[in-house]
C-alpha cells in the first residue's frame, strides 16, 4: 500500500519544484521588464537629442524663384 502515498509525495515534490521555477522566471520578467524600461527611456532621449542636433545643423532652405520664372 505504499504506491498511493509514494504517488503523492511523487507530486508534492513536482509541484514545490514547479511553483520555484515559476517564482525564478516571475523574478526574471521583472528584472527584464526593467531594463526594458531603461532602454525606452535612453531611446527616447537619444532620439530627442538627434532631432535637437538634426535642427541645429540642417541648413535653411530659401525660398526663392527657379531660374525659368
């Protein structure tokens, strides 16, 4: 009569090692989340600074008549 409870314990000890993994991957996504954070933040300053840097040097443009006028 000892496979039901070796059956049981069999299971305790699959699910205490599944509810780990889950608790290890949970930790994972949120570190990653973080850095995913990071990064949009970084890229968003880059992308403000290139379009500062983009102003600052695109030459004007004037406006005039073409030589057929």
């Amino acid at each position: 009569m000892t496979m039901p409870d070796d059956r049981l314990t069999t299971l305790e000890i699959r699910t205490a090692e599944q509810e780990k993994t889950i608790e290890e991957l949970s930790g994972q996504i949120a570190e990653q989340w973080k850095v995913i954070e990071r990064m949009e933040r970084k890229l968003a300053a880059l992308t403000d600074r290139f379009l500062e840097l983009e102003e600052q040097t695109a030459p004007d443009v004037p406006v005039t008549k073409p030589p057929h006028w």
